[in-house]
C-alpha cells in the first residue's frame, strides 16, 4: 500500500463547478500535510497548508481527517486557470521530517 | 512563500558529458534540500535528501556515482550529473527547507532544469 494515495484522475469539470480531491495516508505519525499544485512541465508550488480545525483561502478549502487519516481539498466555482495537477503532500514527524509525495490528481477545467 | 532559485533551467548535451545543477535558497537558510526526478507524465521521484555539511543520503535505486550531491552552504546545493547517458533526460527539480523544526515543514521548489541529452 502506498504511503500517500489519491485518485489520479483526470477529472474533467465545466467552468463554476465545485470538485473536491481525497487523499488518504498510511501512517499515523504523519505530522504536517499540505496541498501543492504543479502545472505542466512546471515546479510543484505550495497551495496551502491543512489543518484539522480546517482552512480556507478563497475559493479552496483543504480539511484534515486525523482519526480517518484523509485529507480532502474542495474547489468552488472552478476557474480555467485551475487546470493543474494538485499533489498530496504528507510529513511524517519522525524520522528527519521526512516528506511524501502523493502521486497527484489532474484537473482539466472547461469552458 | 521562499524563494527557490535553479540553474540552468534547461542543458542539452553530449552523451559521456558531465552536467552540474544548482539550487539556491534565496531568501532563507535551507539545512534540507531534496533533489527530484520527474518524467513526462509521471509523479515527483524522490533521488536523495542533503544535509548542510553531510553526506547526501540516496534513495534505493539512485547510484550516488552518477548523481554526485553537495551541499556546502545553508543556501547551495549542487547536483552534478556524472557522464549522463540519454536515459537520463529528465525533468530535475530541488527543494529546499528552513530551519523551522516547528511547523514550516512545507517545501519550497526551484524552478526545475530540463535535461536532454543527445
């Protein structure tokens, strides 16, 4: 089983519609998560952090499920500018921090 | 966010050539920076993980005589690619990390260098 695991997608979604990516972990030493979006043949760049009370930044909200070991990240009224790959990102509190990429969901946002 | 520079962004060369890669933490002092591989198409591959001071430590499967890591500084950490070969056309993309051992775990990227070689 992998570390990090989320749906690869594609999802394919009309301008204005809400998506929402799941991604779960495997351990439970798990420490910090975060969500990151790499566009194509571009770096990876932090989208924004995700904390079990929640967190919202505009349109994206990302959620933290401890017990469950899931992390979610919700997009409202999608823009065409949203088309990326979005990537799970989990760090594991022992071990030097160690960091772990989830394999990423694409997004294709149309007109 | 941090400010994560790379050089050179893109290189095309010979084969049996040698390529070096350097990432910089502009504004912050890095004591992590990692160093990825991604294919087209293909997710982030993790090739090793350097400490300021100490010895890269390689994941399985990444021969650390191919790919020489050095970070000398809080702020530079160099790839060199030994004798690279067409298979190791790649997308090579560093990241670096602060000094924060609380919270501020998040990694911040370079830009990314396009290998081609011929």
């Amino acid at each position: 089983r992998k570390e990090v695991e989320q749906d690869p997608g594609p999802f394919n979604v009309p301008e204005g519609a809400t998506v929402a990516f799941n991604c779960t972990y495997s351990n439970s030493a798990s420490q910090s998560f975060f969500w990151y979006r790499q566009d194509c043949r571009k770096e990876p760049k932090l989208l924004m952090s995700v904390y079990s009370s929640g967190n919202e930044d505009g349109r994206f909200t990302a959620q933290l499920n401890r017990a469950s070991q899931y992390i979610s990240l919700l997009i409202r009224d999608s823009k065409l500018s949203d088309s990326a790959t979005y990537l799970c990102v989990v760090i594991l509190g022992t071990g030097g921090f160690k960091t772990i990429f989830g394999a990423g969901t694409r997004l294709f946002v149309k007109a | 966010g941090a400010v994560v520079s790379q050089h050179p962004s893109w290189v095309i060369c010979k084969s049996g050539t040698s390529v070096k890669i350097e990432c910089r933490s502009l504004d912050f002092q890095a004591t992590t920076m990692f160093w990825y591989r991604q294919f087209p198409k293909q997710s982030l591959m993790l090739m090793a993980t350097s400490n300021e001071g100490s010895k890269a430590t390689y994941e399985q499967g990444v021969e650390k005589d191919k790919f020489l890591i050095n970070h000398a500084s809080l702020t530079l950490s160099t790839l060199t690619v030994t004798s690279a070969h067409p298979e190791d056309s790649s997308f090579y993309i560093c990241s670096a990390r602060g000094t924060s051992s609380v919270g501020g775990h998040e990694q911040f990227f370079g830009p990314g260098t396009r290998l081609t070689v011929l």
